[in-house]
C-alpha cells in the first residue's frame, strides 16, 4: 500500500492476506497519537518491501505472540 | 543503551524499569534472524531515544497488547 509520510497515518490499507512469519524481518507497532488516529502495524518483508498489517486480525496476533515468546532472548543469554 | 549497526543485534542490554505506554511512539518486533541470534524489541520514545525491552517481561506484552486491542483500528474505519 503506498505510504503517507511519518507524520500521518502511514497505512491507507491493509494486507488481508496471510503472510508467512519467515518473511517478516520486523514488526513496527504504532500505537494511535497524535499524528495518526487510529494504530497501525506495519511489517518489513525481508525482500525490504513494507506492508501494513490490519491489528485486529487473529494471524497477525499470532505472529506478534511467535515473535516475543519464540525461544531465546538477549536476557536468558546475559 | 548503544545500538550496533542493523546486521547485528541491536539490544546489549534491555531497559527493566516500566515505562509508561504513553512514552511509546513506536514498537519493533525483530525475531531472532540471519543478523541476530536473540528476537529483540525496540521502543522509540515519543521524545526521539531509543530503549531495548525485554520481550519475556509481562509489563512488554501488555504493552503490545495495549497497542494491538486498542479500540480503533484502520479496518474499523473504511
């Protein structure tokens, strides 16, 4: 979906697909402010490609829980 | 804490004291990958710094989650 510049909302729509967790190098969750009334979730594809995400959706949800619960973090390391 | 350059990890430590969601500008979600061994979580702080959180801490869920429930979302406007 094109992209408004970081002061405005940046999603005009969002991806109903479902996108393989593999292909998603990071998540950026916005919450709504100032700038944005509603929150969005954008993913950066490992191709480099941005796509957002709709908050709401079961799978995306899923992929946030697979992200911060997988396995290992910095601190279980430290 | 000082951030190493994208191909590697960017968190050597992360942030154990609560900040309040309000704080928040935005949330990265970064699973562990080909860059980094370790998923990490990056907040940028509405005033522009940047602070590693730990993805196992509950206070980091509930903030996630704060931001993925949150009432309005883009899909509940169109």
């Amino acid at each position: 979906a094109p992209m408004a510049s970081e002061l405005k909302c940046q999603c005009l729509q969002t991806e109903a697909a479902v996108i393989h967790p593999k292909r998603i190098a990071n998540l950026e969750l916005i919450p709504e402010g100032p700038h944005c009334g509603v929150r969005e979730v954008i993913a950066t594809m490992r191709d480099g490609g941005k796509v957002c995400l709709d908050p709401t959706a079961p799978w995306v949800k899923l992929i946030v829980n697979k992200i911060l619960n997988s396995k290992v973090s910095v601190d279980q390391l430290a």
